[in-house]
C-alpha cells in the first residue's frame, strides 16, 4: 500500500530517466516493485515449493499433481503407506532423481537446474546409517566434511563439536561398523549436519531405535529446528510425527489426501473422540446406543465401555441422563482426543473406498 | 580447484579404506610376480617377452577389479549414495573413484617392475615411456572398471561382465604373443584393444622398440580410447544417478 506522501501530486510525472508516465504507470510500477519484495520476502520464507509434481515408472505413477510449501525453520512431516511416493519425492528433491514434471524449488533453485548449489545447502539423512563402516568416527565426520569443502580448520571444529553435541565423544576413535544401531543413527545425522544445512531431509530417522534412542534422537529433531534449520521428515511412526511436525502433508496412491497442521487435521479427520466409562454396575453396549444418539459406537475394553461420541457435550448428556433413568452411576469417565493415527488411518480407509469407486 | 580438491578427498578416503591394506597390496604383487617367476624358471630370457605383458595385465586386472568392486560395495552399502548427495559434480565422483583405482594399479606395478629389475635385471631403455604407459593404461582400464560397476549390482556380477571380456583380451592383445608376432588376421583385433596400447607402450618403456611404426601409435591410441571411456563413463553415471 502506498503512503500518501509517497504519491506524486500531478497526473503526469518525470521519472528518473527523464521520461513521462503516468499515475497509472506509477502506481503499476510501486506495486510491481512491491510484489518483487513479498515474492524475495516470500522466498525466504520458503525453504521448499514444489508444484505439480509428477514421476511415472512406467505406467505407474508414483507422483500425481504433488504441491506443497514447506515454511522456514519448522519441521514438515510428509507422511503415507508404502509405496505413496514418499521416497520418490524426497529423491527428486535432493537431486538424485528426475522428475517427469513439475516444479521444485529448493531455497529458491531448483535442484535440477542447480544440483550442486542446491545440495551445498542440505543434508539428508537416508533411511538406512550409511557412513563408512571402516572409518572411526570422527573421520567419518571430517571426510563428509571435506566433501562439502570445509577447511581443515572449520572441519576439525565441526566434528569435535558434533561428537560433543550427539553424545559421541567417546567413540570418536572408534570405526563406525562397531557402533550400536541407535548411535550409528546419531552419527548419520552428525554428519548430514557438517555443514550446517538450511534444510535437513530425514527419512524414517527412528526406525529400528530403541525407545531411548528414538526419544533422544526427537529430543535432537528438536534441537536442530531451535538452531534454525528446517526438517523435511518422512516417517511410518505417526507418534512421532505428531510430536515433532508443525505442518504435515499425508500423500496416497502419489497424490496428497491432507495437509494442514497436526491439530487441525486431527480434529478434521481424526473423527469422533473417544470416551471409557466405568458403570456401578453392567451395563451393555447395546442399551447406550439405544439411547443416546450421539454415540456412534460402544465396545468393552478392560472392563469399561469405550464409545465413540460425535457430539461430546450431547454424548456426556446423554449418558448422564440414561444413568439417571436406570439409577446406575458412572465410578470413572475419560475423555481421549483422536490421535493423528486416528486421522491417518481415516484417511487411508477413504481413499481405500475411493480407489474402489475408480475402479471398474 | 574446489571439485579437484573433492576429487582428492574421495580418492585418499579410497586408499585409506580399501586400497592401503596389505592383503590387497600383496595379492596385487603376487600374482603376476608367480607368474612372470613360473616362465623365468623354465626360460630365463624367454621371461623378458612376457613381462611387459603381464604387467599390463596386472594393470588390467589390478585396476577393473579394484574400481569395479569399490563402488558396487559402495552401492550395497549405501555409502555411493552419499556422494550422490553431495555437493559433488560427475565429473568430480568419477575422477575421485578413478584416481584412487589407478594409483593402486601403478603403485602395485611401478613395485612389480622395480623388483623385476632387481631380482631378474629387467631392462628399462625408457622410463618415461614405461610411466607413461602405466598412466594411461591405468586410467583407461579403471574407468572400464567404474563403467561396468553402475551397470551390475553384485560384486560376483560385476566380475562375471569384466571376465567376459578381460579373459579374450589376453589372447588377443600380445600378453603371452607379442604382437609383431601374431598372425596377421588377428592384428585388426588386438588393435581395438585398449590392453594391446598399454602393453606396446610398456614394451617400448622395456626394450625401446615397438612392433607399431612409432610408439606415438600406441600413445594415441591409448588416449582416443581414454577419451572414449571417459564419454562412456560419465554417460554410465548419468544415467544410473537417474535412474
């Protein structure tokens, strides 16, 4: 929006170059030079676009239309079955494949067009700890290091600050090949941050871990977004995705089903919010949803009903109002939010009928 | 200069690994030293028509092996995948994967020939001919090494496809026949052969003579098929890369 006093008064003004132009002109050129800032403003914001994204393997298409934004600084979970496309996207986003259509831009390049420029400013991490079995740790840190063109300096400092960081201190000498599952993880994600990347893919990172490691390697994911990174993460464990994801994409059959932060998605998806009573005395399923409509469903579990309300106020109504009737007292209520499992399933369960309705 | 640096890294990371360890070494000296011994025993002139041969060979086998093997473990293991993922041009993987394997090869026939030359007094008319030789040679044959490992994805696989031609090129490329003494259908043959070059060009580094009209011949030779390879194997990664 222009000030006031930025406006010239007269309907024709002289520009720089001594030419004229109109009010119209002007107004044209501030907006364009507006729009060039928020698309630069934009940009940074951004640290992936990618629009229309298509890759066939032969007649299957593993990616269909795929578009999403991933904001600077957070932690984006793209999240789908075997076989969604999942592996698919992150390999054209790093570079290591080509895609049949679409656009990706990377920090504002575009990795195909720019692939060493692009992957200067990333690390991944795949899903399997694949460093160099037969390097100690620390080389293993300093070689990835070399390849990325740090100085020797900048190197040394790098690695002895990772092992620090990661907890690896002690098996800096110690070949990679001997190192347990969880720190191999540990070290892998070590070195994809040699270089300090703008953006960090991960790809199922806790897989495979023990509950320990897998919370110590979240706790890390944490850290790392606190440093100013953005992490693009790919993972089964929809726990985990719900703990660590700002944002979340949910991909099917190579098209995205959902989008939108965990909480919105659970709340649109995740469906009917469970609530486990506990009676004085038995009651059975069936006489709740005799009564009360806004219970969906009702199941024993650990000697208490669970029940699925759509309407939660009306559903606890209810209840009370059928305990009064029949004089019963409820000893114990709880109330669970749909889980982003919850919603992921729902979402695997439509496309399931939908991909029944496609089919001849 | 930065992607020449990353070359480097890559190669001294490879030596480090794989390259520097005895048993390698060793293997890599043995062989063809039994070898050329075996011949020495029953004839020890005749030896000196062979060794130029089965240095080459060495060169060949010593280098497609070691350059073939390293990346197809490095794809199994997952650890190729991270040069990909580097900042890292083609260019910059193959000249990386390729120096190392070819040092190895020099390295192990520079030793081969300097114990022959000891032990067996090996003549040496041209040095810098012999090098040259090995140079070349040792490029050559480890990018055919790099070459057929993006195209397999088992060790055994890999040595199967080398094995396919490397065991005719002995025959055909004046290892055990020089080459001015193999009957004349044959010489077209022998001469498409990168193995037949680098022999001639050790040869010539040997005795100072050479069964072409000039040791130029198989100096450019050599390098037109080093040009021919070095297209081959950068459209070869290409296209596994994305694949």
């Amino acid at each position: 929006m222009l000030r006031k006093d930025e406006m010239p008064e007269a309907e024709g003004v002289e520009g720089r170059a001594g030419t004229m132009f109109s009010r119209a002109d002007y107004e044209m050129s501030r907006r364009r030079e507006g729009a060039s800032v928020r698309q630069n403003e934009s940009e940074t914001q951004v640290a992936v676009r990618v629009a229309g994204l298509s890759k066939a393997y032969g007649d299957l298409r593993a990616l269909d239309g795929v578009s999403f934004e991933v904001p600077m600084r957070r932690v984006f979970a793209y999240l789908g079955p075997n076989g969604a496309g999942k592996t698919t996207t992150i390999n054209i986003l790093c570079g290591l494949l080509e895609r049949d259509g679409g656009e990706v831009s990377i920090l504002g390049r575009d990795v195909a067009a720019d692939p060493v420029l692009v992957k200067s400013r990333i690390g991944v991490v795949t899903e399997n700890s694949n460093l160099y079995p037969e390097l100690h740790c620390r080389r293993n840190l300093e070689y990835t290091g070399e390849l990325y063109g740090l100085s020797a300096d900048r190197r040394r400092s790098r690695a002895e600050s990772l092992l620090n960081d990661f907890g690896l201190m002690d098996k800096a000498g110690a070949p990679f090949g001997t190192l347990s599952r969880g720190m191999k993880r540990r070290l892998t994600i070590a070195a994809a941050l040699m270089h300090e990347p703008e953006i960090l893919f991960l790809d199922e990172p806790t897989t495979g871990l023990d509950v320990p490691s897998a919370r110590s390697l979240r706790d890390l994911i944490r850290r790392i977004v606190g440093g100013g990174a953005t992490v693009f993460l790919t993972t089964h464990n929809l726990f985990e995705a719900e703990e660590l994801a700002d944002e979340i994409v949910v991909l099917i059959g190579g098209r995205i089903v959902e989008r939108g932060k965990v909480s919105d998605i659970k709340r649109r998806i995740g469906g009917a919010r469970c609530l486990t009573v506990s009676f004085s005395q038995s009651v059975s399923g069936g006489d709740v949803l005799g009564v009360c409509p806004a219970i969906r469903n009702a199941e024993l579990q650990d000697g208490a009903l669970k029940f699925e309300a759509s309407d939660l106020h009306d559903a606890i109504a209810q209840l009370v109002a059928f305990c009064n009737k029949e004089n019963i007292r409820m000893n114990d209520i709880g109330i669970r939010e749909p889980s982003l499992e919850d919603a992921f399933v729902s979402l695997l369960a439509g496309a399931g009928k939908s991909d029944g309705k496609d089919r001849p | 200069m930065i992607q020449l640096a990353r070359a480097l890294a890559i190669s001294r990371k490879d030596v480090e690994s794989y390259y520097g360890k005895p048993p390698l070494v060793t293997w890599g000296l043995l062989f063809p030293a039994v070898l050329i011994l075996a011949v020495y025993i029953k004839d020890r002139a005749g030896y000196l028509d062979v060794a130029p041969g089965i240095i080459a060979m060495t060169l060949l086998f010593g280098n497609t092996s070691m350059a073939a093997i390293v990346i197809t473990f490095e794809k199994r293991s997952g650890t190729f995948e991270r040069l990909l993922l580097s900042p890292l041009g083609m260019g910059t993987i193959i000249l990386g994967k390729a120096l190392s394997a070819a040092a190895y090869g020099i390295a192990t026939s520079i030793v081969l020939a300097v114990g022959l030359k000891a032990c067996m007094g090996l003549p040496m008319a041209r040095p810098d001919v012999f090098i040259a030789g090995l140079l070349i040679g040792s490029c050559v044959f480890s990018l055919l090494g790099l070459i057929a490992s993006v195209m397999v994805k088992e060790v055994f696989e890999a040595m199967t496809l080398m094995n396919f031609f490397r065991f005719p090129l002995l025959f055909l490329s004046g290892v055990f026949v020089p080459f001015a003494q193999m009957p004349g259908w044959l010489k077209p043959v022998a001469w498409l052969s990168p193995l037949t070059h680098a022999g001639e060009m050790i040869r010539f580094g040997i005795f100072g003579e050479t069964a072409f009209a000039s040791p130029w011949v198989p100096v450019a030779a050599s390098l037109i098929m080093f040009a021919a390879v070095c297209v081959l194997s950068g459209l070869s990664f290409q296209r596994y890369a994305r694949r």
